[in-house]
C-alpha cells in the first residue's frame, strides 16, 4: 500500500466516522431530518441536539484522536521505543492535577473556562519542570526519567487530593472527570482547546525530518546537521500543547497514542515523519469510533470514553510486550 493511498483510506475512515458520530446518540432520529436540522437552520430539540450537542462532539473527537495519535507518533520517533507514549512525560498526569485541584477548591464553579484553563496551567508546569530537571544537556534517558518522576508526583499529588477531600460530591465528579469523556461538551471547549492544540500540531510535523534521521542515533542525527536538543524542546512543547489541551478538555484518555502509531508502522516502512500524519488520521477515527461504541454499548449508563479505550489499549499493550520478549 502506497503512502499516499494509506492517508486516503485513513481520511475517508474519518469523514464516514464523523458523519455516524452525528447521526448516532440518544435521539433517534431519521438521517434526512438530522442533516436538515444540522444544516438547515430552524429551531426546536433536533436543531439544537445536532448543532449544540453532536456537532462540538464530533469535532472534538477529532482534535483530541489528531493530538494523541501525532504525540504518540512523535514520542516513538525521538526516544525509538514503540511501547513509548504521550504519558511517558507525564503531562496528562500534570493536567489532570490541574483540573482536580479546580474541582476540589470550587475554582471550576467560578466561570466556565476554569477547569479547562486550570488543566491547561497544570500541564504548562509539567513541562517548566521537565525542562528543568532534564537541563539544557540532558539526553534521552534524563528526559524519560525526569517524565517519570514528575508523573509520579502529580498522580501521588492527585491521590492526595482525592484522599483529603471533604466532599463526596467533589470527589465523585473528579474520578468521573478522570475517567475522559466527549459527553456534554459544547463550541467553548472547542474553542478554548483549538488554538492551544494546533500550536502543538505545528511543533509536532516540523519534527518529522529530525525524527527520520534519529533513527541512526543521536551522533549520527547530529551530524546529518539536526540539533538534537532543539528537537527534543520542540517535541516537549509540542506534545505538552496537544496533550495537555486534550486532558483539558475531555478528561485522561489514554493507549490512542500507544495502539495507533504501532498498528500503522508497517504500513509507513516504520519511517517516523511519515507516521506522524498516519497516526494523526489514525487517531481522529479510533477515538471517534470509541466515542460511537460507547453510545451503542451502553446508552443508559455513561459509559465513559477513557474506559473503553483502557479496555481495547491494555490487550493490544499486552501483546506488544509478549511480541517484544527476549528482543535486545
């Protein structure tokens, strides 16, 4: 299969699965009356479900597959690990302190960008102290372990939380928060998730020749004229942008940037700069999809998107190491 081909199928897979995420949900309604009041004005319950409802919905299934398939793409690419994801830097850990610390403090009730902005500040100093710990000379394991160690510290700080906090009300919304989902998110989401996530696109797609010529090493990178630690602040800033706007928006979803860009490797002659833009398509259509099983699977029960993703990510995890035994 051609390259070109490959992004082909991988576009139309997305239109289709955009299309059915508008036309599927809880109210049933006829594809002709759905797309008519989607597009053809008028007021009424259908015109404002479809436009204020499933339409923000749909689009943001799109932003937050496109942001964790191109990370994913992209931490594989610089630390050449395939079992490597955006979690490895810790920044969904960071962002989702951000926004348990908003919900437990009842900053998240004070306007209605505070949760997501909130997020958004937690994720930003994950990445201050990335870049910290991992100095200006720091190679690839520093920055792993500089990842590790700060993810570690936002997961305990978020335990932490949940364990101190007085409210029951407060905590049960944050572990649903936690868990990620699609449901009952509006165009201010979208909005306030877009530009922060399209600068992280942008960072993310000018790495791909870096990422191509890391493949013969760090030395070898180097010496074929890319700076490695410029890469490596690009890469940081990039999948922070993308990453840290997702969990912002949606809650933790996690595997999409782990199971996409290792299904579609063999597909891109294992080139990283061509699996950039695959792993980003291949994303927007696993979590659109996901976000469709979960309306079909259980209607009446809310089952949430990061739920269902940890259940079809863990399996395919699994069957990576399995595959990787007793490989050097």
């Amino acid at each position: 299969m051609t390259y070109k081909l490959l992004l082909s199928l991988l576009g139309l897979t997305v239109v289709a699965l955009f299309t059915a995420s508008l036309l599927i949900g809880v109210a049933d309604q006829p594809v002709g009356a759905s797309l008519s009041a989607l597009f053809g004005g008028g007021e009424g319950p259908l015109p404002m479900v479809m436009r204020e409802i499933r339409l923000p919905r749909a689009i943001l299934g799109i932003m937050v597959g496109v942001s964790l398939g191109l990370s994913g793409a992209a931490m594989q690419g610089f630390l050449r690990n395939p079992l490597a994801e955006p979690g490895v830097i810790g920044i969904s850990a960071s962002a989702a302190l951000g926004a348990v610390l908003a919900l437990q403090t009842g900053f998240a009730t004070t306007f209605a960008l505070a949760l997501p902005l909130s997020a958004l500040i937690g994720a930003g100093g994950c990445v201050a102290l990335i870049l910290l710990l991992a100095g200006r000379g720091g190679g690839t394991l520093t920055l792993i372990l500089a990842g590790i160690a700060v993810s570690a510290l936002a997961s305990a700080l978020t335990a932490l939380v949940l364990n101190l906090s007085p409210n029951p009300f407060a905590a049960n919304e944050i572990i649903f928060w936690m868990m990620g989902s699609l449901a009952d998110r509006s165009f201010t989401h979208v909005w306030t998730a877009l530009p922060v996530m399209a600068m992280g696109w942008v960072l993310l797609s000018l790495t791909g020749r870096g990422l191509d010529r890391l493949t013969l090493g760090e030395e070898a990178a180097a010496s074929m004229g890319t700076d490695v630690k410029r890469l490596r602040l690009m890469l940081v800033i990039g999948v922070s942008a993308a990453v840290g706007a997702a969990t912002a928006v949606v809650g933790a979803v996690g595997f999409v940037g782990l199971v996409v860009p290792h299904l579609l490797r063999p597909l891109v002659g294992a080139r990283p700069a061509r699996l950039l833009f695959a792993s980003a398509l291949g994303g927007a259509a696993l979590v659109l999809a996901a976000d469709i099983a979960v309306r079909l699977v259980l209607p009446g029960r809310d089952l949430k998107l990061g739920v269902l993703m940890a259940l079809i990510g863990a399996p395919v995890f699994f069957h990576l190491i399995w595959r990787m035994r007793g490989r050097t």
